[in-house]
C-alpha cells in the first residue's frame, strides 16, 4: 500500500505510549491534550485523519476539543467548496459524544492563490523554498487558532503520491520521498504531526472500506476541476467529478486498488 515498510514507519516514534495503530498505523494521540486541531479541506485524506482522531477520543472518553480548520478557497469559481467541507463537518459532528468538536473557517481571497511573496523572512524562504499568498494566509491562520484556543497538537494529513506503477501522473514534488524523516511524522517542539506522510492514498481509501464509512468518503471531493466562471454560473448541486485532474485520477486510482465505487 506505501513506498515505505509500516515497521520502519514505526520505528521513528520514541514511544508508543501516547498512540493508538489503524491497520499498523501509528498515530500519536496524547492522552493529556484537551486541544487539537486538523485541518480539514473536504477531501478524504483529512476527514478520514479526523474521523479516526475523534473515534478514538470517543473509545478513551477523554475530555477533548477537535478544532477543524478549514480554509475557503476560490469561492468565485469553485463555490461549491464551501458546501462539502459543511458536509464533511456536518457528518463529523453527528460523532461529537463524547469529544466536542468545533469548525473554524479561514478566507483566502483569489488573488492571493498563487500571488508570490517575497517579502517574507528570509529564514521562510530558505526553508520553504518559496511562499505565496495562500501559503501565508493559510500558516498565519493555523498560528492565530493555536493560541487563541490552546492547541496542544495540530494534524495534517497530506499523503504520498501514487507509485509510478500506478500511471498517475501530474502528482506534486513535495509529495515524493525517498527517505523516512522523523520531524515530518512527529514533531513536538513545533506541536505538528503528519501520520499519513508516509503512506498513500490507496491506504486511506481502505480505511474507508474497512470501517464501513463509504457515506463519509463519498462525501468529500478532491476534484479541483470544473471551475465556473462566477457563482452565478454554478447550479447549488455537488458537481460531478471532471475525471482529468490528478487529484481525480489520484483518487479513482486508490478506489479502484480496493475495489470501491467512484461513485
């Protein structure tokens, strides 16, 4: 299912004392957080990654806030991002007992989307590379909720692309890696974690399957086609799949390795 070994995954965590496996998966759950965030695009990847957080909150009754972070984008051409991440949020919220989940929801406006900044501290630059607008916009956001409401650990869910044997192609170069890292897993001083940075999608689609929550993955959407030309021109329905991107092709690819529906 992943480039890499689920026992090499493993072996990058100090303990196992503040985690709980899916399918050999570690994911790291501190027994005395009270806050913490995911954020949550709409996408599988991340309302799966928040669908087994709060699932094992709910099994330890632990007294804890999930705050999903959600950051409305291109709201003139794909206006219908904002009514599946409601979705996802909605379906997510029928499990708030005991765990008390929260929404927060970030604005980037259009213009900014790929607006270069270069005005930044070059210690940003030289680590990242580069920053654009939604890339500020989008850290600044997550910082503000941090400490506006405590969060002791924030989660992302951003997996790897596909195998090349899979034949999807157009995938993004910060999603290949050729070595374990153990900051990107787990890292405590900046209260970050990644579990899904190992494994890819195909992985993620089976959880779905395994733990009977198809309604949930076919709630999300990771088609980033079909825009419009304004809201105006979009017809309030859930559109179809463009069936070009490679986030479509990402995701019909995983489904078809667990023989799921694209439905």
């Amino acid at each position: 299912m992943s480039y890499f070994d689920m026992k090499d995954i493993v072996k990058q965590y100090d303990t196992t004392d503040n985690m709980f496996v899916v399918d050999g998966l570690p994911i790291h759950l501190d027994y005395s957080h009270s806050n913490i965030s995911v954020d949550l695009s709409g996408g599988a990847d991340s309302a799966l990654l928040a669908y087994l957080l709060i699932s094992e909150l709910n099994k330890r009754k632990q007294k804890c806030t999930v705050h999903l972070i959600t950051h409305r984008r291109l709201w003139n051409t794909r206006p219908w991002q904002k009514m599946i991440a409601e979705n996802v949020f909605e379906w997510l919220r029928d499990m708030s007992n005991p765990t008390t989940i929260v929404r927060h929801t970030n604005f980037i406006p259009p213009l900014l989307e790929m607006a270069e900044i270069k005005d930044v501290d070059p210690n940003i630059i030289e680590y990242y590379g580069h920053r654009t607008g939604e890339c500020l916009c989008i850290d600044g956001f997550r910082d503000m909720i941090m400490s506006d409401y405590g969060i002791d650990m924030r989660y992302n869910a951003t997996t790897l692309n596909p195998p090349l044997s899979s034949k999807v192609e157009g995938g993004m170069s910060v999603r290949d890696r050729t070595e374990i890292k153990k900051l990107d897993l787990l890292d405590p001083m900046e209260k970050e974690t990644n579990p899904f940075f190992y494994i890819d999608k195909s992985w993620v689609i089976k959880q779905y399957k395994d733990n009977n929550i198809l309604d949930l993955l076919y709630t999300t959407r990771s088609c980033e086609g079909g825009d419009v030309e304004s809201p105006a021109d979009w017809n309030g329905e859930r559109p179809d799949d463009c069936g070009y991107c490679f986030w479509c092709n990402e995701r019909h690819w995983a489904m078809d390795e667990n023989n799921v529906d694209h439905c």
